[in-house]
C-alpha cells in the first residue's frame, strides 16, 4: 500500500513538472503560429504516459537502484570483507585494499553505459550519418570502456580523498590535447558521449554508488566526496571516443600502407 502510495506521489509530482512545458507548447502553437495543434489528441496521450513513465521510474529508482547501490558500497567496504587475515586486522586499510571496489565500479559502470538508451541512439545515427564508417558497436563499446574506467578512478578519488578539481583538471588536458591530434569527424561526437553517458540508466546506479561509498569509507563525507562520480563518468568517455578515432586513422594508414607495398611489388 506504501508502494502505491509513494509511485501516486511521484506521478503528481512528475504532472507538475511536465504542466508547464504543455501549457507552453499548446500556448505557442495557438498564440504565435496561429493555429491549432495538430494531432493535439495523440500529444496530450503521450504527455500522459511521459508522466506515468517518469513517476514510475523515480519510484523505481527510489527503491531500488539507490538502495542497491548503496548496499554494494557497503558490502565492498566492509571490513568484515576486507580483511584477509588477522594481523591486517590491527592496521589501517589502504587504497589497494579496496581493489573489490574498482573491479565492481568500471563493471557498473562499463554495463551501464552499453544499456544506456541514449548512447544506443546516438551511435545508431553516428553510423547513418558515416556511411557505416563509425560502428555502432565499436562506439558504444569505446564510450562503455571510459565509463568504465570514469567509474572506477572516481571510486579511487573517494577512498583516498584526493581533491577533484586535480582529476578533472588532468584528464581535459588529456582530452585538449587529443583533441589537436585526433580526426576532425570524430572530435563532435567524442564530445557529445559523455553527455549521452550519464542519462537514464547510468546515473542512478553511479550516484547512489558515490554515495554509499563516501558513507561507507571512514573519514568520507556524502556531500563532499559523494558527488563528483558523474563527472568522471562524463569525462573519460570523451578519451577513449576520441582515441577510438585516432586508432581508426592508424589502421587506415596502415591499411594504405600494406596496399601500395602490395602494388610495388
């Protein structure tokens, strides 16, 4: 009953939020383009079902993936699950002792982004766009790759509490200096997958990992180490886009290469 009660919630809430971009619409429509909006059935329908969808998803997300994230931080970082053996029980952890945690980090994060519906979009027009020169798996796969690593190095940065701006600050410069190197085609692109990274699927499972983690960590604060996460799962896949496309370009020259050693001969 609580169950129905909190997704009743979330739907009035979700109605909300979505009430002043209908009444824009329709009021734009009406008011400037001067006539009625047509097919204004079907949109009202499916703002209808954009609301359900949205107030189920927060409940959802309210009762499953924060607290599953959260439990796994805790479970990871337990000492109970730390310790190996009985003398490592008088001394403090490390950061290596953790290494559970990078390993379950860039899997969540690698398997989160390869489900995100955005990223799946993108890389499908990518392909249409190329001609077929960009692969849909080969993006999707070098977008989940830096999410993954984004995921895992941001877990690093909360256990060792070492300041964020360092972090960031490094891996744009990694990223300006690709960027000089690396094919004009894949540049837009590259910048454009780490926002389609962190949508539906990946940032509540990834919050609520950053979370439960600085919760969990002695010495963390959930609101100064917790978040942060996202930036990193932002970043990185920008990298390794970026050096999907500069490997590209190798192969393709090397690919030139053994054709005209080919014709010499």
């Amino acid at each position: 009953m609580d169950l129905a009660v909190d997704a009743l919630f979330f739907v009035t809430d979700s109605a909300l939020d979505v009430l002043p971009i209908v009444v824009f619409l329709f009021a734009f429509q009406w008011l400037v383009i001067g006539e009625r909006m047509p097919n204004g059935g079907k949109i009202i329908v499916g703002f209808v079902f954009v609301v359900v969808g949205l107030g189920l998803f927060l409940e959802g997300l309210e009762h499953s993936l924060f607290p599953l994230g959260r439990m796994m931080a805790e479970q990871l970082t337990h000492p109970e699950f730390l310790l190996d053996t009985v003398e490592h029980a008088m001394a403090e952890f490390t950061w290596q002792d953790f290494y559970w945690v990078y390993i379950f980090a860039a899997t969540v994060g690698f398997s989160t982004a390869m489900a995100e519906p955005s990223l799946m979009a993108v890389a499908m027009k990518a392909n249409t766009v190329s001609g077929g020169a960009i692969g849909v798996v080969g993006l999707r796969v070098a977008v989940a790759i830096g999410a993954g690593i984004g995921v895992s190095l941001g877990c690093f940065r909360i256990i060792t509490g070492l300041p964020l701006p360092y972090f960031i600050a490094a891996g744009y410069f990694i990223v300006i200096l690709q960027t000089m190197a690396a094919p004009r085609e894949i540049v837009p692109l590259a910048y454009d997958s780490g926002g389609v990274t962190t949508s539906t699927v990946t940032v509540p499972l990834v919050a609520a990992l950053g979370l439960g983690l600085a919760d969990a960590v002695p010495g963390r604060s959930p609101l100064l180490d917790g978040f942060g996460l996202i930036a990193f799962t932002a970043l990185f896949p920008i990298i390794t886009v970026l050096a999907y496309g500069q490997l590209a370009i190798l192969r393709e020259r090397n690919s030139r290469s053994r054709q005209s050693d080919r014709n010499s001969k």
